[in-house]
C-alpha cells in the first residue's frame, strides 16, 4: 500500500447531507437570479496569467459552471453508482490498512468500467450544486483506487496531490453553495458544460489507475496518442489543471453575477494627521461598558441601596449579588451607575460589560487580564504578582478556572486586598464553545466565607444562569422584588416629555404592563418627540406591548417605505450587525458600496441607535434589536442578513486597502484620523469579513488582485502601525489558503505571503546584525 505522505488527514470521512423535500435533499428551487446560459459564458482565456488590472479574475468570463450532489449519490437525480457501487467507509489516506471493497475495484483484466457519468445526472437534477457533489464522490473514489494500488512508484505522488486538491476544492464549493442556499433560498441551476470536461478528464486517471497492476506496469501504458512511459498521467494531470481553472473560474463568476460592483466614495475628508493615542482611544474594546449610561436621579433607588449593602457587609458576607431580570429593564444602567459611583469612592473595582456588539466583547479571552489590568491600574503592587503569571511558558495550556486564579484571586490573596468586580449581561456571554458554561463554573467555586472578590453580576433570567445560580446556591434578585413596583418609569417618562405635561400620564397607562419598560419608555419618548401626530401614535402603540411590536413601529416611522430607502436600510444595517468591531458614520460610508446612505439611514434610526456624532462609533440600543432584525418571522419586511454585510465589508476592506497600500508609510500617517482608522480596521478584518461572507466564491476575483499587486507591500507596512503587524497580519491571510476556493488564489496568497516573510525576516537579521555590532 503505498505511503502518501502529503495527506494529512483522512479526505474521505462520510459527510451528512441536510434533509429537504426532494431527492437530492433540498427544496425545487426558483429561477435564480443569475444566468449560467452556455450563450452568455465565455472560456477563461489567459486563466494562468495573474491579473494586471483593477477589475482583476472576477471580470473575466470563464465557462458555464458545475453543478452539485448529495454526498450519497441518488439515483432518482441521475446519478450513476460509482464504479458499481457507492463509496463504503472512511478510508484512511496516510498509514490505513483497510482497502477499498473488491467489489469497488474491476479486476485487472476485466474491461475498466467509466467511473463517471454525469450527462444524466444533470439532465435530472435541478440544483448546481448536484452534479459537483457526483463529481467529489468521483474524485473520492479514484484516490480509494489509488491507494489500492500498491506500489504506485513517486511519479504518482504529485498527481495524487493534485487530485486531493480537487477534492477538496469540489468539497469547499459544495459547503459554499449549501451556505448562499440558506441565507437566499435560491440555488443556481444546473449547468454541463465544463463539469463534462473534468468528466473525461477524471475517468481517463480512473482508467490508468486500473490498468497499472504495479508500478513497473504503470511504466509501460500508453495513452490514447500512443506515448509511453509516465507520460499518460501526467499529461492528463496537466489537462485537468486546465479543466479544473476553467471550472473555477466559470464558478467565480457566476458567483459575481449577483453582486454590484463595488465603487467606493474616494472623497477625501480634511486632512488632520493622527496620533497612535487618538487611534487607541479610539478602538479601546467596550468592556466597561462605556455607552451605558448611570440611572436617572431618582430612579432605582432600593436597588441601589440594596447594593450598596451588599458591597458593604461584613457580618455575613455574600460573595455574589445576582439581578436578574427581563430585556431592556435597566440592568446594564444599574451596573453603570455603581461602577462610577465605586469608582469615586476609589474602591479596587475591576468590571466587564458582555455586549453583542463586537466579538471582543462577546468572548472571555480578554476576561481575566481585563480584571486584572484594572487590578493594576488602581495599584501598582499588584504589577509584579500579575506579570509573573502571564510570562509563564505553559500559560496557554491552562483552563479558563485557572488563568482566572491566577490572575485576580492570588494576587488579591498575596496582596491581602479585596475587591468588587462587575460582570454586566452574562446572557451576551457567547456560549458557542462553551465560554460562558466555564465562566459560570469559575465563579461558583469563589464561593468562600470571607470572599476576597465580591460579584456583582447581571443578566437576563435565562435557563442555564437560573440553574447555575440554583447549583451555587446564589439567590437572585428582580427588579420587581426590589423596588416594589414600575415608580420609576413615571419619573423616567416626566423627565423625558417635562415639555408635554399632557402626554406623561398618557404614555405610562400604555407603557405600564410592557415588557422592557425601560427600553419602551426610552423609544417610545423618542418617537412621541419627533412625531407629527402624537395622538396617533399613541394609539399605534397601545395596540401591543412587546418589544417586538415597538420595534416595528419604530423603523415603520423611522424609514420611507419607498422601494431606495428600504433598500438603504438593508446595506447600512447589514454593515453595522456585520461589523466586526463599532464603526462610525464617517467610516462606515467609506466602506459603503452606495456613498451618502449612511447618514440618511443612521439618523433616521436615532431612537434604535446609539452614537453621539459622525465619528462615535454606532451601537445598537440593546440586544433585543439585534436578535429582532436577525430574524425573519419577528423582523418581516426589516429583517437583515449580517452574511451580505460581511460580503459589502470585505470588498469595501479590500477596496480601501487597495486604495493605499501603495503609498509610503509617511503618506499614509498624514491621513486625516477616519481614514487611519478605516485603513487599520481594513487591514485586521478584510479576511475576516471574506471568511464569514454570503457567497464566498465571488470573492475570489478581488482577493486574487490584491494578493498579485498589493498583498506584499500592505504586510510590509503594517509593522510601522499600531495595532497591526507583519506576521500576524499574513496569518490571517494565509487562512485563506486553506479555504480551498481556487487554486489561484491559494498559489498567490501563500506566494506572495511567503515572499513577505523571507523580507521580513532578512530585514530583522540586518537590524539584529546591526545591534550585535555596536555592542561589540
């Protein structure tokens, strides 16, 4: 059995296919919306040639594109069986002993089987993806061959190779397919033509794998021309390349077909160079919760004594202070409120505000060195103890439990302090992989009867925190409980409409029995302000009470209902749910494929939004907004797909950077501060974005020009930015070749990423040359 080295992990595992409602697993689809007429595609002519021009390989027109199939070939679509029969277990590709089924393969002086038919299987089926899973179940198929084969001799490895490439090329293509088809419900239809090229191609290996016995019999076949030697297969490999590009590129492009042309605002703002201190308190991480605001004088008052309290007990100490309570109740300004008012009785205060609006504060990696920076900044002796930790070599092995212990328990222990930390909204803890089960485990076992560390914590009364707390013996408190009643809304609505004495009374009777009074009151002042027609309005809302409803209501007032505005809506909300980290107006239009609808849009939302001016960066008022746009059945005519914001995102990034990479690093710096703060940004998240975007496939045009003409100049440069760097930014880039969209964009990306880092690292020798010699 031969040894392929080059494969790292088993390609063949069985996949599961989603169900559907036909035989290939998924629902008839409409007409989409791009056109893969054979009439209307051209062949990719020059497809080995590296792009020289803006518009880069996703202008070009490459020939019609595959199709797909479901994992288990089925004939009700056409598909043939492979080879006799359907491909069995897992087989693994490096050092397995367990073959292919006998049956699979024909015995060597039988007549060799074609081992792909595809022609009826795309006249059946009604999906593109199909025919292009048939065709992976093939190339599967032919690697089981090969690795029955033994010995094969080295002249198959790089074959091999390239056939694995495909595999997982045609694999990736299908998952990308599978992906557009959730987020638009509409597949592409199925289209032959260049899938019956790699077809012939494919069986024409699968026939020389079964006809070479050994290697010396491989030595000695010829091809259809009459060649001998090793030749047959390797110009057949050469033939699929070719194919193979073809394909890809017709894939790409019909990928583009239904995106807009991306054509960015190139107007410049003044120009007012700045500073890394601008840049950095610019993008500080929201975890203290900075676009809180305190509770309104008078409001809240039990709550707070009640904390205040607590924080102070010394007969029978509570190690943990837990409010629970319904969305938009005010927990968030509670939080607020003591952290400021702890913070001017300088009380050793650590805090963390969880907050869906950034994956950095949706994520516990920055918790515990968050605490304990703060640690340290309100005193420095907790300097040494906290340092120590984090320069131990096996740090990155620990657990969650343990960094935390580490971190903020025994330094407070060594130091013999105590503290308070704030955690606030432990519901917009991601739980994805688990984050937030670990954080709520950790602060169990804090449970002592003289607590260093006293927790105040918030959230929404969901089932696994109401559990943890039952577990840890935790009593959690309602603001019901609390206060005794909604007062404190009265006070909120007078201070709010003290210029409409007879709209207050009217409002609280409609607002009394909401849920997330505090968010309805706060929308509803809003849109009562701005209103033509309070009386109206008023009866608009006593209609319901949810959260929901008032969202309806207020983007029905908010936004025209003309077929533009809605449409600006669509791009500027996408763009902001998809952001990887609070953008601004001022940035968010720069990196807009339409300019000037940002501004309309955002200031029309004013009572959903939070932001002070064109450069605060933009946050949704609460969670509860997020979770309505992002779904179909609450949100309706409003809802909103952050995968096409990711998708607008990355081509804006990519456009930006392109915009600038090449000037030098002094042109750069004198940029005025939106435009270094969109060209850092850009650089930390373009990957990201094409990493989480709606149709990835037609990313592939723009990455390819930017990894030919751009990609070693913006590595080079990051080095002399805060926040970026060389290395880590090409870390990021190189992901991208393991996204196994297109053999073009993997060569480019690794070629030029790699020529970055050979620089990069004789630059470095130079410098450290240099020093060894003056201190010599």
């Amino acid at each position: 059995m031969p040894e392929f080295g080059f494969l790292k992990r088993n390609p063949f595992k069985s996949r599961r296919t989603k169900g559907g409602s036909n035989a290939s697993g998924r629902a008839t689809p409409n007409i989409h919306r791009g056109s893969l007429d054979s009439s209307n595609q051209q062949a990719a002519a020059g497809a080995q040639q590296p792009p020289n021009n803006a518009a880069g390989p996703s202008s070009q027109t490459g020939q019609p594109i595959p199709s797909t199939a479901p994992n288990a070939v089925h004939p009700a679509i056409g598909g043939q069986y492979i080879a006799g029969n359907t491909i069995g277990g897992p087989v693994d590709a490096g050092d397995a002993t367990v073959a292919p089924s006998g049956a699979d393969i024909p015995p060597i002086d039988e007549p060799t089987p074609e081992l792909l038919d595809i022609s009826s299987a795309i006249s059946k089926a009604t999906d593109l993806r199909d025919p292009i899973k048939v065709t992976t179940e093939a190339m599967k198929k032919v690697l089981e061959t090969a690795k029955s084969r033994s010995p094969l001799g080295e002249k198959w490895t790089v074959p091999l190779r390239r056939l694995l490439f495909y595999h997982d090329t045609l694999e990736t293509h299908s998952k990308h397919l599978d992906y557009d088809f959730e987020v638009d419900q509409t597949p592409p239809p199925p289209e032959p033509t260049v899938i019956h090229s790699l077809e012939t191609e494919l069986n024409k290996v699968y026939r020389i794998l079964c006809e070479s016995k050994t290697a010396e019999s491989s030595a000695i076949n010829s091809d259809t021309d009459g060649t001998s030697g090793d030749e047959p297969i390797t110009k057949t490999i050469a033939d699929m390349d070719k194919i193979f590009e073809e394909y890809t590129d017709a894939l790409h492009e019909f990928a583009t077909q239904s995106i807009a042309q991306f054509k960015p605002d190139q107007s410049q703002l003044n120009q007012e160079p700045a500073t890394d201190a601008q840049q950095r308190a610019q993008n500080v991480p929201n975890v203290y919760g900075k676009q809180h605001l305190p509770c309104l004088l008078g409001t809240r008052e039990r709550t707070l004594a009640a904390i205040s309290k607590w924080a102070d007990e010394t007969a029978d100490p509570k190690p943990i202070f837990l409010l629970l309570d319904v969305a938009g109740s005010g927990k968030s300004t509670v939080a607020k409120h003591m952290a400021n008012k702890w913070s001017w009785e300088k009380r050793l205060l650590a805090r963390f505000f969880f907050s869906r609006d950034t994956a950095t504060t949706m994520s516990t990696d920055l918790f515990c060195s968050t605490i304990a920076d703060a640690f340290v900044a309100h005193d420095r002796k907790f300097e040494a103890p906290i340092k120590a930790f984090k320069e131990r070599p096996d740090i990155g092995l620990l657990s969650f439990e343990e960094v935390f212990n580490g971190l903020v328990i025994s330094p407070l222990e060594e130091l013999n302090r105590e503290a308070i930390l704030i955690i606030d909204a432990l519901d917009e803890c991601d739980n994805e992989h688990g984050s937030r089960d670990e954080l709520l485990n950790t602060l169990r076992g804090q449970q002592f009867p003289i607590p260093r560390l006293r927790i105040l914590a918030t959230g929404r009364p969901e089932f696994d925190i109401r559990k943890w707390a039952r577990i840890s013996g935790v009593e959690y408190a309602t603001f019901i409980q609390l206060e005794g009643g909604q007062k404190d809304v009265e006070v909120y609505i007078k201070h709010r409409l003290q210029d409409l004495p007879y709209i207050q009374d009217r409002l609280y009777d409609v607002i009394k029995d909401a849920d997330g009074v505090f968010i309805w009151a706060r929308i509803a002042c809003d849109l009562i302000l701005k209103t033509a027609n309070v009386n109206r309005l008023l009866e608009e809302l006593r209609t319901e009470v949810t959260l929901d409803f008032l969202y309806r209501v207020a983007l029905e007032h908010s936004i025209p209902k003309d077929k533009p505005s809605r449409h600006a809506f669509t791009v500027v909300l996408q763009m902001i749910l998809a952001a990887r980290e609070p953008l601004s107006m001022a940035e968010l239009e720069r990196l807009s494929p339409e300019p000037g609808i940002v501004e309309g849009i955002v200031t029309r939302l004013g009572a959903l939004l939070l932001y002070k001016d064109r450069e605060d960066p933009i946050r949704l008022l609460h969670a509860t907004f997020r979770e309505f746009l992002t779904s179909r059945a609450k949100a309706g005519v409003f809802f909103i797909q952050p995968e096409h914001g990711n998708q607008t995102l990355a081509l804006g990034c990519l456009s930006f950077i392109s915009n600038y990479s090449s000037k030098d690093d002094s042109t750069l710096r004198s940029l005025d501060v939106t435009s270094q703060r969109i060209y850092v940004y850009s650089s930390k998240s373009w990957v990201y974005h094409c990493m989480a975007s709606y149709r990835k496939l037609a990313l592939n045009g723009p990455i390819l020009e930017f990894a030919y003409n751009r990609l070693e100049n913006w590595a080079d440069l990051a080095d002399k930015w805060y926040r970026l760097d060389t290395l880590s930014s090409l870390r990021d880039v190189l992901a991208l070749s393991r996204q196994n969209t297109s053999l073009k964009v993997t060569e480019a990306v690794v070629d030029h990423g790699l020529k970055t880092i050979v620089r990069a690292s004789a630059v470095l020798k130079s410098k450290l040359n240099r020093i060894t010699y003056f201190l010599s």
